[in-house]
C-alpha cells in the first residue's frame, strides 16, 4: 500500500465527480455566464480537493477562476 500522510483523505468518486464538474464549469465560464459559472466551478474544485482529489480539485478551482476573467474579458470586449 502507498505510504501515505496519517491526515491525508482517501479520494471518492464523489470527489472525483466534483473536480471533473468543476472542470466542465471553468469552459462553461468562458462561453456562458463567467461570474456563475466561475464560483461554482471554484466552490466544486475545492471541495473535490478537500474531499482527497489533490493536486486536481486545486487546478480545477484555478481554471474556473482563470476561466471566469477570461469571460468576463470577452464580455466587455463583446460589448465595447
């Protein structure tokens, strides 16, 4: 068995969907609605990270973030 920290979660599928969720909501961010989109594809990033999906619930939280300026950008660009 992996060597693994006494205080590190085993990762769930439940985790796992919410980080591969979180993911879907970044590009939906870009396309749709950034400032929907965009925090609830940061809430589900950190908590698939938080449920034992680590380092991929972080990178799925920073994408919606990223992803979130990226369509706020192409809004005001849109609309300029």
């Amino acid at each position: 068995m992996a060597d693994m920290h006494a205080s590190a979660r085993p990762r769930s599928n439940a985790a796992r969907i919410c980080t591969i969720v979180a993911f879907v909501f970044a590009a939906l961010a870009i396309f749709l609605s950034p400032l929907i989109f965009g925090v609830l594809g940061l809430i589900l990033g950190i908590v698939g990270a938080v449920l034992g999906d680590k380092p991929l619930g972080w990178y799925a939280a920073a994408a919606s973030v990223v992803g979130a300026i990226i369509g706020a950008v192409l809004v005001a660009a849109l609309l300029n």
